[in-house]
C-alpha cells in the first residue's frame, strides 16, 4: 500500500467534506510555516521575553486562522468537522516538528551540545 493510497483512504469521500479537510490542512500548514520562522528567529536570539511574545503571536494567528477557515466554510455550506478534523491533524504533527526546530536552534545558538 503506497503513501498515495494512504492519503486516499483518510480523505472525507463527499466532495464538500474533502474541500473542508484539505483548507484546514492549508491553514494549519502555511501558520505552522510561519510558526518555524518565528520561533526560530527567537531561538536564536536567546530572549526568553521574544520567545514568549512569539508564542502568544503564533497562537493568535492559528486561532484567526482557524476563526477565518470556519466562517468560509460554513458560509458555503460545507463540513465544519471536516475542516477542524484537516487543521488539527496536521496542527498536532506540526507541534512535534515545532519543539525538535526550537530545540536544535536553541542548542546551535547555545554552541553546540549544551
């Protein structure tokens, strides 16, 4: 069984609920994207405050997106659960990606094995 197959089986099959799930994994995706970018940036300058700040600005741009998703998706009738199930199955494995990012940033702007 190919990964293509995999993908296939945990799609929704209605159409609308398969446009719902795949906006939510866009959502989730491009903020995570960002997410890195910033928590790197913080990470290296090894600024507890810039952290922190980064971390309330990362969580209010998931929860726009994740407020800005559900009101399109609703608004054209398609499946809420479809889109929250697509957002926070790839939020949770982004999580994971996440804290591994920060940590081997964190010990490359410490010098090293620290």
């Amino acid at each position: 069984m190919g990964v293509g197959a995999v993908v296939a089986a945990a799609l929704p099959k209605a159409a609308e609920d398969r446009v719902a799930a795949l906006l939510g994994v866009g959502v989730a995706a491009v903020t995570g994207v960002v997410a890195l970018v910033l928590k790197r940036r913080a990470a290296l300058q090894a600024d507890l405050k810039a952290a922190l700040k980064v971390v309330g600005v990362v969580f209010a741009l998931r929860g726009v997106g994740v407020g800005l998703g559900l009101a399109w998706v609703v608004s054209r009738g398609l499946s809420a659960i479809g889109f929250v199930g697509g957002f926070f199955g790839v939020y949770f494995a982004l999580q994971w990606i996440e804290v591994s990012y920060v940590m081997a940033a964190s010990k490359d702007a410490a010098g090293g094995d620290e």
